[in-house]
C-alpha cells in the first residue's frame, strides 16, 4: 500500500487503517502545487479522541474570548457614540427648559450637536409659547391684570390646601 502511495498524486487524505482501537491516516505533502510525498500518521484510538477534545476545548476558549472581547469594543464604542446624547436626553425627559436653566452645550461639531443646538432651540421657543399661553389664559391682555380664570384656579389652591391640612382660609 505505501508503495501504490508514493506513485499517486491524490490531495485527500486516505484512510489506511481503521480499526477499533487503531488509526492510520496518509496525508500528501504538496509544495507549489508539486505533490512531493506522503506522511503516515499512526494512533490509538484514545490518543486521537484525547487530541480531538484538547483541540475542542481551545477553540471553545478561543470562541469565548473573542466574543468577551467583541463585546468589550461594542460596548466602548457604543458609549463613545452616545455620550453626548445624555444632557439632551436629561433636558427631554424633565419636560423641557426651565427658567435660567443653562443651554444645552455637548461641545460636539457632529450630528449630535447640530441635535442638540435644534433641540434646545425648540425647548426654549416651546417654553416661551407655555408662557404666553399661561399669561393669556390667566391675565387680561389690555391691563395685564389678573382675571377670573386665576381667582377660581387660585380658590381651589387654597380650599385643597385647607383641606389637607384641616384649617379655615380667607
């Protein structure tokens, strides 16, 4: 058989002998495309399933530490990423701008700060509009003075705080 291999220019691998407890493998040696020999591989059964779970287990721990390190550039990219996102989010979830209450500044020439320069704009104008409204609703527009709308809004502020805390108001 070792005889008929050296004449042969398979590529496989062949199976010389596969008993219950043995294994012989012939692989071809090929360089610049040139097959140039055979090499005889022998082993027990055991020996070879010992190396085949020796070869699992570091691919496994290869597998895991790839994806632990994968997962550890996601996340700083991620984070990288979104950071500037956070004071507008802030700003948004508070329901807007507050008096004196700082412009958004994410000192970001990016998308991100084209965002928040727009979105601070709209809280102020948005907040601005609140105010009219307000001033519309509860004050006279030609003397300013409060109305009726603010007396009765202002009565069942005091009648529920009477109320709570068990006392008479005037």
């Amino acid at each position: 058989m070792s005889r008929n291999m050296l004449t042969s220019t398979a590529r496989d691998t062949i199976v010389l002998v596969n008993q219950k407890n043995q294994l012989a493998l012939a692989h071809p040696i090929i360089a610049s495309g040139h097959h140039l020999g055979w090499v005889r591989i022998e082993m027990s059964r055991d020996s070879a399933n010992e190396n085949l779970a020796a070869l699992t287990k570091a691919w496994l721990e290869f597998v895991l530490f790839a994806v632990l390190i994968v997962s550890a550039v996601a996340l700083g990219l991620a984070y990288r990423l979104t950071r500037g996102l956070n004071q507008p989010d802030a700003r948004c979830r508070r329901g807007g701008a507050r008096t004196g209450e700082a412009a958004l500044d994410v000192g970001r020439e990016d998308e991100i700060g084209v965002l928040a320069r727009h979105l601070d704009r709209m809280l102020d104008a948005l907040s601005r509009q609140e105010e009219k409204i307000r001033n519309l609703a509860f004050y006279d527009t030609l003397t300013k003075l409060p109305n009726r709308r603010l007396l009765l809004d202002r009565l069942g502020q005091v009648r529920s705080a009477s109320k709570r805390s068990g006392r008479y108001a005037a």
